[in-house]
C-alpha cells in the first residue's frame, strides 16, 4: 500500500516515516513539497504521487499563537484538509485525518464520544473542527482520528520539557485541574495505518474516532510519572489552571472515549506507561 503523508518533520510524521516498508510505502511531504497555507498545492500533490491513501499528519498546532493568527490556522487546519479530503473523494481512496480533543469545550469529566457536538473553545480548536466538518461533507472514504496529548521522542512535547526542566530545578508547579490521556506518536501512527488499510475495502467505515492513551490523568501526575521513570529529582506541585494563564483556553476535561475505535478497527487505547518507557529509552532515559 502506497501512502502519501502530508507532514514530514512533526511527531506523528516521524512515526510514520519509520513505518515505511514492504508492506507500506511512505511517502512523506515536507513544507517545501507540500505548502499548507495552499490548499489547491496539496490536491495537485495528491494527484501527482497518486498513493493509494492519504494521511494528513500536519497541522498549524501552536494553539497559543492561533488566537493572533487565524486566517493562517484556517488556511492549515481546515482548507487544505479540506482540498485533501475533496482530491481523494475524486479518486476512491482512504483519507485519514489527525484532529483533536480541542474540538470539546473541556467541560464536564465524562469522556467525549465522537457524536457529541463540538464546542471549541479556541481559534485552534475552531479551525479544527472546520476541518471535520469539511472532510464529512465531501462523502469520500475518510476517517478524522481525534487524539490528544501527543508525545514522543521527536519534536516539542511534554516529555522533552519535563526531562529538560526536571533536570534544572528541583521542583515545578504543574496544572492538575486538565486530565486527558497523554498518546504516543508511534501509537498514532500505526493506527492511521490500520484504518487505512481498513478503508480500502469501502466507505461504510468512514467517520469521525477517538484514540487517546490510558489511563487517563492530570499533567501534574504525568509529570510525576515521567521523573519516577526517569529517574529525575524533582518535586512536582499541583496548581490549577487558572494559576498558569495562556492566550487559548485550554480544555480541561480532554478525556476521550475510545470504544468505537476499537469496535471498527480492532484498535484499543494503548498504556501510555508503556510509551512513555519506550520514548525514554530513546531518549537514553535514564541517565547512567
């Protein structure tokens, strides 16, 4: 199966490259080959790789700077998958689609479902869900595979900040008001795959799934989790969001229900201690 990601150098990007093999061609875009401010751009790459399904694992995901730039958000987060979504409708194949756990309002503490409504509370949670909306409306074989809480040992994530900050200080003051389930890229990643493959066959799967990591927790225990396992020094403290101010509101009930993934596709939430003892292991965690 030949598959063309949109998204190079990005966590889930980077996991998907490294799923490149006999049984799936990755083709992976970067910003210089595939430019996401022009949608028509990324439907003539789509019929110029002509792949047998299309990932998009890029996004504009600096949620704070979205709030001053939104026309630019718009443009990455909700046309261009939008153009993606109508060129693979054109040409029968499999679209899958990274969203978010933005696309909620963040109230509550009962795990989302895919069919309750979108309430973003932010310009990135916004554009987001625009492109869900966009890629329902073309009819083609999709899926929007919402997950939050990504990390891995590539890029600017979680893990990385706590490892650099837990070995400068003794201790920090982490949120414990915003639970979510933290999510390995790598786990993203072959799950994209799996519904791909599974959409080959038709579109009567084609919807809107959530996958997240379990079990769910606040930052501050995630931090807690990630000095125990790497053998970090560093007390955390909990304080609430309101104690830590950011120009988008951040969700603080990101918990996401899972069970029609795992129902469609076979896929179950993965623990994302196990991820977590893998990223570190990359990351030559911990330090002899």
């Amino acid at each position: 199966m030949k598959i063309l990601v949109f998204g190079h150098s990005g966590q889930v990007a980077t996991e998907l490259r490294a799923l490149d093999g006999d049984d799936v061609q990755i083709t992976a875009l970067a910003r210089a080959h595939a430019d996401l401010t022009d949608p028509a751009a990324c439907a003539a790459a789509i019929n110029a790789h002509a792949p047998d399904a299309v990932i998009n694992a890029a996004a504009y995901t600096a949620v704070d700077k979205a709030e001053s730039d939104a026309e630019t958000a718009q443009l990455i987060n909700a046309e261009a998958p939008a153009a993606m979504a109508h060129a693979c409708a054109a040409r029968d194949i499999p679209f899958v689609s990274i969203s978010t756990d933005y696309v909620f309002s963040g109230a509550g503490d009962t795990p989302w479902t895919p069919a309750d409504p979108a309430d973003p509370q932010s310009v990135y949670g916004r554009t987001k869900r625009d492109g869900e909306v966009a890629i329902v409306k073309t009819g083609g074989r999709y899926a929007v595979l919402r997950t939050s809480w990504v990390v891995s040992a590539h890029g600017h994530n979680f893990v990385k900040t706590m490892l650099r900050l837990g070995a400068e200080r003794e201790a920090l003051t982490i949120v414990a008001d915003q639970i979510g389930g933290p999510t390995g890229a790598a786990e993203i990643a072959q799950a994209c795959v799996i519904i791909a493959k599974a959409l080959e066959s038709g579109s009567e799967k084609s919807g809107i799934y959530h996958f997240s990591g379990a079990p769910d927790t606040s930052w501050a225990d995630f931090a807690r989790a990630i000095f125990d396992a790497a053998e970090i020094a560093c007390d955390v403290a909990d304080i609430p969001s309101s104690d830590y101010p950011t120009p988008a509101k951040r969700p603080l009930n990101s918990r996401l229900d899972c069970t029609t993934t795992e129902a469609a596709f076979g896929i179950s939430r993965p623990d994302w201690r196990e991820s977590l003892t893998h990223i570190l292991t990359q990351l030559d965690f911990p330090k002899d």
